[in-house]
C-alpha cells in the first residue's frame, strides 16, 4: 500500500509523488503525463514526446525499478495514424485496454510482465464500447457496448474471455434493413478521416454533421 500525492502545476500539469515515511520522493515522469501504479507496476500516459516515446504512448516499467533510476521503459501501446489510446484499467493481474481503429473500438487484454496483447473475445464490431468497471482486486470486466443500430448493453466476463450481454437497454425504433457501413473522406493536407452512413440501401437523405474537440476531448460517432 502506497500513499501517493499529486500536485496541479496547471490545467495539464501536475506532479506525482510518494509519501514514504516523512520523505516525498517524485515519480520523475513528464508533468503533463498521466502516471498510475498498480502493485508492481507504474503505468506512463504521455501526452506529448518522451525521450524517444511517441506522444500517445502507453508505456510501462516496474515500479521499484523506476523510482530507483532504472527507466526500463515498455511501450505497451503506441499510437499510429489511425488508431488512438482511448481508455485502460487493471484487474487484479490483467492490464484492460481500449483503443480506438479509425474510431471503432478495441479492447485487449495486456499480461503484465510479459507485456503481451490479445484480443479479448466477445465485444460486438463497429461498436462504441466503453470500460464500465474493472476489479482490480479480482478478476470481472464490465464493458458498456452500443452501435448505431444496437441500443446500449452490458458485458460481464473475465480477462480470459469472452464477454457476454447480461443487460441491455430497450430499442425505440426498428431497424429492421438498417446497414451501418464506414468510409472516408480524404482532407485537404491528405488525412483520411473515416465517418460512417447509417440507412437502408438505396436510400437518400440529408445528413447532420457535428463534432466537439476542446480540452483535448473528441467525440467518438
């Protein structure tokens, strides 16, 4: 059991220290990081470049190791063009990461120590899904999964998988014939920007386009 304290430099910024006995020793992370530690291990979410890690990353190191001047840093995840960081949290031995592909989720299970990534069975495709809650004293997932055309539902299982529906909410239209397909769209400066159509074949209609970006929080479809 560790007691941790942080201290907010600004709005992006803080410092993470322990508190052993009287001494303040400082997790020597980049200040506008997000740092974590989970029994053995310390977890670094970098928000910007880090001695050779991309802006992005998820990397990993043991925590003894670390606060002692050994930086043995493990990148569990690294981010590329189209596929981004979006959430984690720890089981008891298990590392749950959710990553966005071209903004459809992905969640993995990660095996610390060894640091090796499997897909976890059961998660819906082209879904929206969510981390609902992790023990991190056992080992129970819940995941919040919807669609465009499937109302929301909760996943129950285990790191080793698959995850099952034991909740769903109610639908309030039919959707019956509706097709979810994704595409994109080329931007001047050539990044290719994915949207999805939502319809029955054939269909034409006019189309609501929205977007939020402030804080460094985007929306997901």
């Amino acid at each position: 059991e560790r007691t941790m304290i942080s201290r907010a430099v600004d709005f992006f910024n803080d410092e993470i220290y322990e508190l052993r006995g009287e001494e303040l020793l400082r997790i020597d992370a980049p200040t506008d990081a997000t740092v974590s530690v989970h029994h053995d291990w310390l977890l670094i979410e970098l928000r910007t470049d880090w001695d050779g890690h991309a802006a992005g990353s998820l990397l990993a190191s043991s925590y003894a190791d670390f606060m002692s001047g050994e930086k043995n840093l493990v990148t569990v995840f690294r981010p590329d063009e189209g596929t981004s960081l979006h959430q984690y949290s720890w089981t008891r031995d298990k590392l749950v990461i959710v990553t966005l592909a071209d903004v459809v989720s992905r969640v993995q299970i990660v095996t610390p120590g060894a640091w090796t990534t499997t897909d976890l069975p059961g998660v819906p495709p082209n879904s929206n899904t969510v981390i609902a809650a992790a023990d991190s004293y056992g080992d129970e997932i819940f995941l919040d999964s919807s669609g465009f055309v499937t109302p929301s539902q909760l996943l129950h299982g285990t790191p080793d998988g698959p995850v099952s529906p034991i909740k769903a909410a109610p639908g309030f239209f039919d959707t019956t014939g509706i097709e979810v397909s994704q595409h994109f769209a080329t931007s001047a400066d050539g990044t290719r920007i994915p949207y999805f159509t939502v319809g029955r074949p054939g269909s034409t209609g006019p189309t609501l386009l929205g977007g939020y970006g402030g804080f460094e929080v985007s929306r997901t479809p």
